[in-house]
C-alpha cells in the first residue's frame, strides 16, 4: 500500500507484494504489457489530495486499459488472482489476437453468472454494503 511515509521507497523497488499482486504482474508481463494499474499502489492511500486528484481519472484508467484483471475469486490481495474451478467443464473457446501473440481462453457457459456474480469479492464486498447501512 502506497502511503506518504513509504513513498520514496516506491521509486526505487516494491517489494514483498501480496500473492494478487504478484499474480496481476506475471500476466501483465505475459500480454506484453509494459504499464500496471493497482489503485493501492498508485494512490497515496493516506492523502485525500491524492485521492480527489486520482478518482477524477479513474474512469479513463479503465476505460482505456488494455485490460482489466480482477481477481474475484479472492476475499483479499493475498489470495492470488487465479483461482482453481475443479472439474468443471470447459464449453466455449475464443481465440485471442493479441499484439501478433495468438492465445486461446476456455471458459464455462455459465462463467460471468457463476464466476463474477457469485463470487468471494462479490460477497464481502455485499456484506461491506450491508454494514455500512445498519443502525
């Protein structure tokens, strides 16, 4: 996590970061990506200047990223960003042309109900909801 005490540190190497972390860095660098996004890292978490500042363009981050990772599977950034789905059987398959590197992704009939909706993010980030309403 970013903060303005650990700043300098930033500029020169981050290190010892969460399983997701890592995760989002190893794919990046598998898309030949050379740019990674994570809000905790490129916000100063403890700077509401900072944070005013960035939120004004984080709808252009994501709109113009070349993609967007999440890791839905994860309750927090030490769970990894892939998860294991078992035995499930793989029905579709897309082909990906990315930057002259050709690739293949398999994914379930039901994988946006059951992957993102249903998900452990989805879920804390439900009961976060919840509580921030009860009285």
């Amino acid at each position: 996590m970013l903060t303005k005490e650990n700043q300098p540190d930033f500029f020169d190497e981050i290190q010892d970061l969460p399983k997701t972390f890592d995760d989002a860095v190893e794919a990046t660098r598998k898309l030949g990506v050379r740019y990674l996004w994570i809000d905790s890292l490129c916000i100063i978490q403890n700077d509401s200047n900072d944070w005013i500042k960035e939120a004004a363009f984080m709808g252009k981050v994501y709109q113009f990223a070349f993609c967007n990772l999440s890791a839905t599977a994860a309750r927090n950034s030490n769970r990894g960003l892939f998860s294991n789905r078992g035995n499930r059987q793989l029905v579709g398959q897309l082909v990906l042309n990315i930057r002259e590197s050709h690739g293949t992704l398999l994914f379930e009939d039901d994988f946006f109900a059951c992957g993102v909706e249903k998900s452990a993010l989805q879920e804390v980030s439900d009961s976060q909801q919840a509580s921030r309403y009860s009285y």
